[in-house]
C-alpha cells in the first residue's frame, strides 16, 4: 500500500470523524490534503464529495424521523441550482484568491455567530434560505465545502440536536449526490476516484462510528459553540494552506 492512500485513508477517517460528531465538516477537513493527492482539483472535490455522502447516509437512515421538510426544501432547492453553476465554472478561477476570500467570510462569520448567536432568529423563511442556500451552492461547488452556510441556518432553526443533524445530513446527502452526477458530466468521476473511494471507505465506516460514540455526550448548546469554533479553524486553515 502505498503512502498515498495511507494518508487518504486518515484523512478519510478524521474527516468521518468531525463530520458526525459535530455534523459537517468532512470536506473542510480532507480537502487541506486531497487537492495534494489527486491528479485535479475538479476530482479531489469529486472524492470529497463521495466520501461524505457515505457518512451522511448512516446518519440519515438513523435520524430520519426528526426530519421537517418545510426547513429544508427551498435551502437544498436554490443550493443545487448555484452548486451547478459553480461546477461548470471551476476550472475558469484563480483558486487561492477564492481560498482567501472563503478564509475570510468563515472566520468573519464565526466570530458573528459566537457573539451574537443569543440574539439572532434565524427564521426558516425563503429569504434566509435563499442568501445561505446561494453562498453554500458557491462553496460547494468551488471548493466541496457547502456545509458552514447551510449548517448555521440548521443550527439555528433546529430544536434538538436530532433534528439539525437530520436536516444537515439529508442535505448533505442530496447535495453530494447530485454534485457528483454534476461532476460526472464535467468529466471528474474517474477510475482513480473511484478506486480511491474503495480504498478510504472502511476508514470512513469507522471514522463514522468513533463520532456516533462522542456525539451522545454533546448538547445542542456546546454543539452550537463547537460549530462556531470549527467553522473559524475552517477559515484559518483556508487563508493558510
């Protein structure tokens, strides 16, 4: 085996890891590697995105019955229709400006969000979903990190933590699976990433359940603050790297 994929293969269970512990965050995580590892970038956001979905579906299939629709429709709706935009786009950009300018808005975002998030109601109204949904196609589709907009509007509206993660990972779910139908017709589904997937998916089922078993001691209240934190991490690591 060679170093390659011992290094796909960790990266693929921390990002398992944070994702279903704190219900996002697998791209964010694997994606300050993969770019390294894969022949494009349009196939390391493909992998990425796979990757996700595999965990996504164990949460789903659990979380299921928490799930309330009317907060999810017109957020998932308006995020496939800008992801798919940004698809077709993402080789025509200057991709470190674009890191730097995501650095930015994550830690900007993060510190907005820890401050006042006492304060703010974000209401599951088409205008809060249609700003967050439209920054998250953006991001999902440049860079396979649609989760930070899309969670702090789950975050906010969901009453317990079962129902954000049921909201999260139903997007997430969807989200993935038709930006990689997307990334197939740009042509990014190939036999590396494929057989790359094969490799990193034990580490993912297991990276998936470690989370499972941290995830039962959190409250909604730390998961919110946690979020916050992870999301500025995100940003840091975005301007750095």
């Amino acid at each position: 085996m060679s170093s390659t994929l011992l290094i796909l293969m960790a990266f693929a269970f921390g990002g398992a890891f944070v994702q279903r512990t704190i219900g996002f965050g697998f791209g964010i995580f694997i994606m300050t590697v993969l770019p390294l590892l894969m022949p494009s970038y349009g196939e390391a956001t493909t992998l990425s995105g796979m990757l996700a979905m595999v965990t996504s579906v164990m949460m789903v299939i659990r979380y299921y019955k928490y799930l309330q629709w009317k907060k999810l429709i017109p957020i998932l709706i308006i995020f496939l229709i800008v992801s798919f935009i940004a698809i077709q786009i993402v080789t025509m950009l200057d991709r470190a400006q674009l890191k730097h300018i995501l650095g930015v808005t994550l830690i900007v975002a993060a510190i907005y969000f820890w401050f006042f998030s006492e304060r703010i109601k974000i209401k599951p109204n088409m205008a809060t979903q249609g700003f967050l949904g439209t920054i998250s196609g953006f991001m999902g589709g440049f860079f396979g990190m649609q989760g930070p907009p899309a969670v702090l509007y789950f975050i906010e509206v969901a009453k317990q933590k079962e129902e954000y993660i049921a909201l999260a990972q139903t997007f997430f779910v969807i989200g993935n699976f038709m930006m990689t139908v997307f990334r197939w017709r740009a042509g990014f589904v190939t036999a590396e990433v494929l057989t790359d997937w094969l490799w990193a998916l034990p580490t993912v089922l297991l990276g998936t359940w470690v989370g499972s078993i941290v995830f039962r001691y959190l409250s909604l209240d730390l998961l919110r603050h946690i979020v916050f934190i992870y999301i500025g991490i995100s940003g840091l690591i975005e301007l750095l790297f």
